[in-house]
C-alpha cells in the first residue's frame, strides 16, 4: 500500500457548544484542515462525532482503502484510521 503518509493522521473530533444564534456542533480537525456540522440529534454522541469524522475522511479521498476506528479523550474523540480488509483477506 504505498499511500501519502499523511494520511494516516488521526482525525480529532470535538464538540462545540451553542450560542444565542447557533445550535451546538462538532468540528472534526485533521490533513491540516477542519470542518464544522450541527449536532444531529437523532444520533447517539458517538455515532454523530464518527460521522462528521468520516465525512472528513471523504474530504480527503481516504474512504475508500480505509475506515475509523476511535474513542473518547478529554475534550472529544479521536479516530484513526485502519486499512479496510481487501475481499478476499481475513480480518
């Protein structure tokens, strides 16, 4: 797998509260880059930071060889990423 090093940074993930005029978010930061969501309520804590962890991960063209795997940290989650099994490879 000859990939850009870069790549395999983890993607820290934190929430960041509401104020007078906009609701709460999460801001995942990773690549030397960030980007910012509204909280989905309708989703677990976990299951809305791996989300908005994973659409950076799509950012950036990663999505396709590899998957997140993380937890919580003080201030959030972090997630690094793990090769995907080829097809026809045992996990």
């Amino acid at each position: 797998m000859n990939k850009d090093l870069r790549f395999y940074q983890a993607i820290e993930t934190k929430f960041i509260g509401p104020t007078n005029s906009h609701g709460g978010k999460i801001k995942a930061e990773a690549f030397g880059t960030y980007i910012l969501r509204h909280r989905d309520h309708s989703l677990n804590t976990e299951q809305d930071h791996y989300n908005v962890a994973f659409e950076l991960l799509q950012k950036h063209g990663n999505d396709e060889w590899a998957d997140l795997v993380g937890g919580t940290t003080k201030n959030g989650y972090v997630f690094v990423l793990v090769p995907k099994p080829k097809p026809n490879e045992a996990l």
